[in-house]
C-alpha cells in the first residue's frame, strides 16, 4: 500500500512539473528564500527570478501534447 501511495505522488508531481505555472512557482520560492542571502542583492536577485519566471511561463506551452 505504502509502495502503490509512493508512486502516486511521484506520478502527481512528475505531471505537474510539465506545467509552466509549477516551474514559474518553484522559481519565485527560491527567489523568496534567496532573498535573506544579502541586503545588498535583494534587488538583483528579485529581478532575475521574476525575469526567469516570466520568461518560463512565455517558454513552456500551457499543455504539452503526449
């Protein structure tokens, strides 16, 4: 039971990593996290992940065919 839960979620987050809004969201999480590093690069670092997760989300195609 454990092994068949295991790879229902393996299987949930390998289809939500082909989704646009997933990796726009994982890169402003880092960008939040990465943001307690430096004062004095708090404003680079949000620029380049808002920059990265825009260009992701203008990338990666809303649905992917199989």
């Amino acid at each position: 039971m454990l092994k068949t839960m295991l790879n229902g979620l393996v299987l949930y987050g390998l289809r939500r990593l082909k989704e646009p809004s997933t990796w726009s969201g994982l890169t402003l999480g880092l960008t939040a996290l990465g943001m307690h590093v430096s004062p004095e690069l708090t404003g680079c670092i949000q620029t380049i992940g808002i920059g990265s997760a825009g260009l992701i989300t203008f990338c990666l195609p809303d649905s992917f065919s199989r």
